[in-house]
C-alpha cells in the first residue's frame, strides 16, 4: 500500500498534524510494509499558478502547444503523486470556514482539464480512479452536528474537487473547538476522532483493487 500523506498547517506542531499522523498510524498499524510519501504544504508549499500554467490551460490548442513545457511540470508532478498513493492521507486547518491557501494551489495544480478532468456535452467527467481519501479538519470553532454555530464550505468544496477527477471515497475526522480545548484533554479529544476511521471500507477498497 502506498499511502501520501499531505499536511497543511503553517504550524510545526498543530492539531491538524497530529490529526493526519494518528491516521497514517492507523494504516500502517493494518498495514506495517506500506510506503509512505509526504508533502508537507504547510511548510513547502507549492506556489499557486502562474501566468505561463494559466496560458496553457487557456484554450484546447494551447493545452497541445504546453503539453511537453516546464509550464506543466509542478502539475504533473502533483497528479502522478496521487496517481501513486492507494490512499491519501490529509491533515488541514480550517481556515475562515473552508481550506487554507496552500491547499488551495495544491488542488489548482491538481485539477486540470485534459488530465485529471475529461470535459462532456453532460459535464465534467473524472479522469482518475476512485481511491480513499481520510481527511482531519481541526477547527477553532464548530462547523457540524448539534453544536454547529459556523458555515462550512470547506468539506463540500473537498467533496466536489476531489468528485470532479473521479475520487468520491472521502472521509473527514473533524476535531472541532480547538479553540476551548484543555491540552489536557487534547489528546483524548485527538483519540475519539480517530475512532471514527473506518478502516473496513478502505481494506474492502484495496482488495477489490488488488483483484480488479
């Protein structure tokens, strides 16, 4: 198993990272000899695109004319790490009720028509197979169930981005109100987030895969 694992807090300890690496302890606790590869956007990010990679995706015959450019190159190489992993791991903050900027320009890299996104008369078509996708939100405030007192576009955004190239198995493990929470019950807070992970579903994915 191939596991990628992208975190995206500015911050070198945070909940959000402590979120993602609880979980990719889970997996390799199911799975002890899968790989690991990291991209750390929170410390490394990547730029958000410039103007030569917004010409290329201007038009079909530019798209043609920048195929085999450097314009392309940070793109391709985000795609193909996805293209890789058999699950992908993240850990992001939520920022202002949706991702953070660096995620941002990860997915406007990631997202791209002709290679990830096959355009139809019927709509966008994903271009990727469907693989999971385990994502730990920490939130300052509360965004979902009985408590809820802030919007949240920050998971239906994830949800369409990642829905639009093909990959529709997604699962968010909110730790919310990090805002009022004791660091001494941190860690328990961290553990009953955790639970929720339904590893099932991803050994049932990777099996039916692994046979396909």
């Amino acid at each position: 198993m191939n596991i990628l694992h992208i975190d995206c807090s500015p911050r070198p300890v945070s909940h959000s990272r402590q979120l993602s690496a609880g979980i990719v302890q889970r997996l390799l606790s199911g799975a002890p000899g899968a790989t690991i590869s990291r991209r750390d956007l929170g410390t490394q990010p990547v730029p958000h695109p410039a103007s030569d990679y917004a010409a290329a995706l201007a038009s079909p015959a530019a798209m043609m004319a920048a195929a085999s450019a450097s314009a392309m190159d940070l793109s391709e190489t985000l795609i193909r790490e996805v293209e890789t992993a058999d699950v992908i791991v993240i850990g992001t903050p939520m920022n202002n009720f949706t991702v953070p900027s660096v995620l941002k320009a990860w997915i406007d890299h990631f997202l791209r028509v002709g290679r990830t996104i096959l355009p139809t008369p019927e709509g966008k078509v994903g271009m990727l197979r469907n693989r999971p996708v385990l994502i730990g939100i920490a939130s300052g405030g509360v965004f979902s169930g009985a408590g809820a007192n802030q919007p949240d576009f920050l998971t239906p955004y994830l949800c369409a981005a990642f829905g639009c190239v093909g990959i529709s198995s997604l699962q968010f493990l909110p730790l919310q109100a990090t805002a009022f929470l004791d660091p001494a019950h941190a860690a328990s807070a961290r553990e009953k987030t955790l639970a929720a992970i339904d590893l099932t579903v991803i050994g049932d994915f990777l099996k039916d895969n692994a046979t396909a």
